[in-house]
C-alpha cells in the first residue's frame, strides 16, 4: 500500500515516516500544502495522512481540493488535542477518520488498517481466499493452514491484490506500492516477488492477465 504523509513537523515527520516504513507501507513525505496538492494530482495513493496546519497552503484546503477532483482514497487528519472545530470541519470536508497529536503510533496504525479495509470494501480484519489467509495488523499468512514467511516486499506485492479478489493490477501500479523505499526497483522486480509468493503460497494464488498485470482470482471460498 502506498501512502503520502504530509507533515511539516521534521521530528514527528520522521518517527512516522519510519514507523510505517517499518510496517511495509511505501510511503512518500511531503512537507507543506502546496506539494502535498501536487503530490496527489500525479501520483496514487492508497491513503493519505494529512496534518491540518501546513505552510504554504492548509491542509483543510488540500482536503476540499482532492474532494472536488473526485479523488475517493481514504484521508486520515492529524489534529491537536483540543481542536474539536478543526476535526468537524475536517470530517464534514471529506475526511474519513482523525487521530489526535501526539500521536499514539499503535492507535495510528490501526486506524489506518481499518480505513484501508474499508476502502477495500471489507470489514473482517483478516483476508481469507483459497487456502490462503493475511492478517494486516500482525503481519501473519498462512496457506493451507502452514504458517509462511514472506519478505517486505513480497507482502506489499500481496496485500493489495489479495485484499480486491478479481481486481487486476498493472506491473506499474503494483511498482508504486514498492516506492518509497531507499533503494531502487530494479525493472523485474514485481515478477520476481510474484515467482516468490506462488512459491511460498500456490501457483494458483496470483494470476497473469496477459498484457494487462495480475490478480488474485475471485473464487469461492471469498
Ligand atoms: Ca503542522
């Protein structure tokens, strides 16, 4: 999943920026409103964590303006303590849910799961398809009832395709969900973490649509 984190402070920047680094997000940071703005109008995002007061232009803005474009990703505001007026009018601006400054980082990522799997149009917190179950919140799969081990990488390959069963994703859309990272995607790098997840999981489990990109099959255990 590939998240943008707009955050003027550095200090709280940061210890978020790698908390979710840590939990596999590929994350890009922005600094103040106005590349936020330009940040959502070139790039996907799967969600976006949004602080409200911002140079340059306020996040409450950058909200409306995503709104009004359409964009339907889940927005998470980051707001102080006692701002009640700023999180109404961030909820009635088209953001779907609040955490409170400081933030408390376990709070903070649950919430983002939970929006996650909404906007997947799930509710149960663990998916389950064909033998093969992912918890988001503790990281742990199975397949066929074994436990499995993947990489970093591999799971953010996985997550997004097993969360929409049928939903086909292009190489290059599943290589954003890789961004963010220090280092650099090499140009195979998403068929070679598909070869390592039907090894570590069934060849039946991720499917190539020729020409198009890949799938988790709808079947009928979803
Ligand atoms: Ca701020």
């Amino acid at each position: 999943m590939r998240l943008l984190l707009v955050e003027d402070d550095s200090m709280i920047g940061e210890a978020v920026l790698d908390l979710l680094r840590a939990e596999h997000y590929a994350v890009d940071w922005v600094r103040d409103g106005e590349l936020a703005d330009t940040a959502l109008r070139t790039q996907n995002y799967d969600l976006v964590l949004l602080d409200l007061g911002l140079p340059k232009r306020d996040g409450l803005e950058v909200l409306r303006a995503l709104r009004a474009r359409r964009q339907r990703m889940p927005v998470l505001i980051a707001t102080a303590r006692d701002a009640v007026q700023q999180r109404i009018d961030g909820l009635d601006a088209g953001a779907d849910d609040y955490v409170l400054k400081p933030y408390d980082l376990h709070e903070l990522l649950a919430r983002l799961r939970a929006l996650l799997r909404r906007a997947a149009g799930r509710a149960e917190p663990v998916y389950e398809h064909e033998g093969v179950s992912i918890n988001p919140a503790t990281r742990e799969v199975t397949a066929r009832g074994e436990p499995v081990v993947l990489s970093a990488r591999e799971w953010a390959v996985l997550e997004p395709l097993i969360a929409r069963p049928g939903l086909v994703l292009s190489r290059t859309q599943l290589e954003e969900k890789l961004y963010g990272w220090k280092d650099e995607i090499s140009s195979n790098a998403v068929e070679v973490y598909i070869h390592g997840l039907r090894k570590k999981l069934g060849a039946g489990v991720i499917q190539n649509v020729r020409g198009v990109g890949y799938m988790v099959p709808r079947g009928s255990s979803s």
